[in-house]
C-alpha cells in the first residue's frame, strides 16, 4: 500500500505542472502569428492588440467570479480548470484555420484569438493555484518538472508548424494547431485527474465591488517598474516576431525554422539559467536586456540592408532569434521578481496572472508596431522602422528602471490568500468593499 502511494504520489508530482505545455501554443502565436496573417488574413493583423489587450479588462473580473466559488462538489478550481482547457482548444485552432485573405478569414481569427486568450489564461491561473497548494513553487519558484513541461512544449511548437509544412504548406497552421490543442487537453485531463483528492475544498467567499478588484490588481504596482516591464517584453516581442517572418518570407521555411528554433531553445536555456540564478532584481538585469535588444536588432537590420550572401542572410536572423530568445527569458524572469517585490498585498495568484497580463499587452504592443511589414509584404523600410522602434522601446525601458537591487528572498513572499492583516489593510483602503469573508486558516496554504 505504501509502494502504491509513494507512485501515486511520483505521478502526481510529475503531472501537476502539465499546464506548462500551453507555452507550444504561446511560441506558435508569438513566431508564427504574423506569417499566418500575412497568408490567410493581413486585415486582421490590425485589429489583433484588442485580442491581446482583452486580458487587462476580464482577468481581473474573472478573478472575482473564481473567488466567490464553493461548490462543495469540485471546490474552486477543479470545475473550471478542465472547463477552461477544452474551450481554449477549439478557439485556438478556429485561430489557425482560416482559408482566403478576405472578412471571414479575418473575423474567424480574430475572435478565435479573443477567446483562445482568455480561457487560456484561466486554465493557466486554475492550475497553478493548484500546483501551489500541492506543491509550493509559486511564481519565483516553478518546479524542474514544470521547466520540462515548458521545454517540451517550445519543442512541440517548432517540430509541429515546420514538420507539417514541410508535409503541406497550405494546411502546415491548423494541422499544428489540431496536434498542439490535443495534446494539452489530453495533459489537462490528465493535470485534473491526478490532483481532484490531493487538494482540500476550500470553503468561503470573498464578495468584492467591481472597483475594489481593479485596486487589488493594479495600484499596488509601481508605475515605472511596471513600465520598465512591459517596454522590455514589447521590444523583444517585436523583435522575436519579425525575426521569424525575416526568416520564413525572405529566406525559405528551412532557414524560418531554423530561426524559430534558435529562439526556442534560446529562451529555454536562459529560463532555465535564470530559474537557478537570476534571484535577485537588479539594473543588470536590465542593461542585459538592452545588449540583448542591441545585438539583435543590429543583426537584423545588417541582414536587411546587406546583401552577404545567402548563407550569411540566412545565419543572421538565426542568431538575432537566439539572441532575442534569451532576453525575452531574462524579461520575464525580471518582471516576476519586479511584481513580487514591489506590488502591495497582492497574492501569488494575481502575481502570477499580472506577469501573464502584462506579457499579453507586450504582444500586443509588438503586433502594432509590426502590423505595417504585414500589410506590405515584408517592406524593407517597414521593418526597418519595426527594428528601430524596439530599440526605442528598450531605452526607454532601460531609462525607467530602477536602480534598486533587492533580493528576492528577503522580501516577505505574499501569500496565496488574503490574511486577516490585508483584509484590514484592503478595508481601510478600499470602503467598497462589501462582505469579505476570510478563508479559514486551515483552508489555506501561506507557504
């Protein structure tokens, strides 16, 4: 009996963090988005940051709705964790299924888009909430099981968008997106099978006005912390997009792969660097960052202006994508030790979906400054000035950001619900606040 459970338990272990594989579907949509709407929809190319901006807006709002859960039944993650991965599903593959350039193709992506984002981004919530209270880990600390599952899906992105275009271009988008949706449904069965006994029901619900959520979520940030953040994400967002259309339209799908897969295996590495070592928040961080930019932007912009050879023209985006690869990692790994550090009361849940809000509005931010090579077949002079913005958006970014260094580990970590303490701390801010009940101590887990 004990061998049993001590397997049950490995399983487990193994399994919980699978919702780690959605970063197959968030690398397809950062690379590959933009030559997908070059071929099937430019209008939509245009309209796409709303898709992306959503977020802001609902996330919180969802939040709430979660919060006031108690079903006695599922408690409140393990009904709409499933929920929210099966519908993710069909609207990312409504996304890459376009056929034809004209409105509907448009529409169908679109909202696709729309949707995909946000029940993407309340399975990812869903389950990390679970993880945490089974596991620990939280934001600062996400488990080796977790970066696996993370490396497999960068993997399974590249090896499905360029294996089935390889196959048949004309149908390379959806078919990658059928297999990619398939597996992480199959993962979030799996995800929800393996932690529906491991985790109590929590009881309780805390009612909040509509204004009193948004505070939560945002005044606690600093305004240039914040800013410094999402200007660095944007800029590599830019760059990572451009690099893979660079690659796929002027050179050959061979050379875009070999492109995309550079900055996968880039941002995997440096990830895994910065789990293990990047622990503190620093201005070196973000001088890093800008070399980054820097060094990426000025191979790309060689490999549009000089004519080197093919060979050459085809090496350098590949090294501008691993380039722009690693410092997307290192922007993101600053930017959850900036949210940990500075927001005020915020729990590691809205940490969590901050970091995944804000790099939302990054690609956003990117798909407009990119929208224009879209629309002009990969225009030299387009892309040029999409380069020259990211650049402008990494000085900024790096004349914003502060010069405090602080230690993750000496900062008090924010705990995964409300204490008695920031209930108070809420009240006296916030006067509309109606009727907030504080979980039980023993229904909450303030690792």
């Amino acid at each position: 009996m004990e061998k049993t459970d001590k397997y049950e338990g490995i399983i487990q272990s193994i399994l919980n963090p699978a919702d780690a594989f959605v970063s197959a579907q968030e690398f397809m949509l950062v690379l590959m988005f933009l030559p997908y709407c070059a071929e099937h929809g430019k209008l939509v190319t245009a309209f796409m940051p709303l898709s992306m901006l959503a977020p802001i807006t609902f996330m919180p709002l969802v939040y709430s709705v979660l919060h006031r859960f108690d079903t006695l039944l599922f408690g409140r993650y393990h009904l709409v964790m499933p929920l929210s991965a099966f519908l993710s599903a069909p609207f990312f593959v409504l996304t890459f299924s376009a056929r034809g350039a004209g409105a509907s193709a448009a529409c169908a992506i679109f909202f696709g888009l729309f949707f995909f984002v946000l029940f993407s981004l309340v399975y990812k919530y869903c389950a990390f909430s679970v993880r945490v209270r089974l596991y620990g880990g939280g934001v600062k600390s996400p488990s080796l099981a977790y970066m696996c599952f993370f490396t497999a899906g960068a993997a399974a992105a590249v090896a499905c968008i360029f294996g089935f275009r390889h196959y048949d271009p004309s149908t390379a988008f959806v078919n990658s997106a059928y297999v990619i949706s398939a597996a992480q449904v199959i993962l979030a069965i799996a995800q929800y099978l393996t932690t529906f006994y491991g985790i109590p029901r929590l009881g309780g619900r805390r009612v909040q006005s509509v204004k009193s959520v948004f505070r939560l979520f945002y005044t606690g940030l600093n305004g240039r912390t914040y800013g410094s953040s999402l200007l660095f994400m944007s800029a590599f967002a830019i760059q990572l997009m451009l690099v893979a259309y660079l690659a796929v339209v002027r050179t050959s799908p061979v050379y875009g792969a070999v492109a995309a897969t550079a900055a996968c295996a880039a941002f995997v590495i440096a990830a895994w660097v910065c789990r293990f070592k990047a622990n503190a928040r620093s201005v070196w961080l973000s001088v890093a960052q800008f070399l980054f930019i820097s060094a990426s932007g000025a191979l790309c912009i060689t490999a549009l202006f000089v004519d080197a050879g093919e060979a050459v023209n085809a090496i350098l985006p590949a090294l501008a994508a691993a380039l722009s690869g690693a410092g997307a990692a290192v922007a993101v790994r600053q930017t959850q030790l900036r949210f940990l550090t500075v927001g005020k009361r915020q729990t590691h849940g809205i940490v969590f979906l901050l970091v995944n809000i804000t790099a939302c509005a990054a690609i956003a931010v990117g798909f407009a400054a990119v929208s224009a090579v879209a629309f002009t077949d990969f225009g030299v002079i387009p892309a040029a000035c999409a380069f020259g913005a990211s650049a402008c958006l990494g000085i900024a970014a790096l004349a914003t950001a502060q010069r405090a260094r602080v230690a993750a580990e000496y900062v008090p970590a924010p705990s995964y619900e409300y204490d008695v303490g920031d209930a108070a701390a809420c009240a006296a801010d916030a006067t509309d606040i109606e009727n907030t009940s504080i979980l039980p101590d023993d229904d909450r887990d303030n690792t």
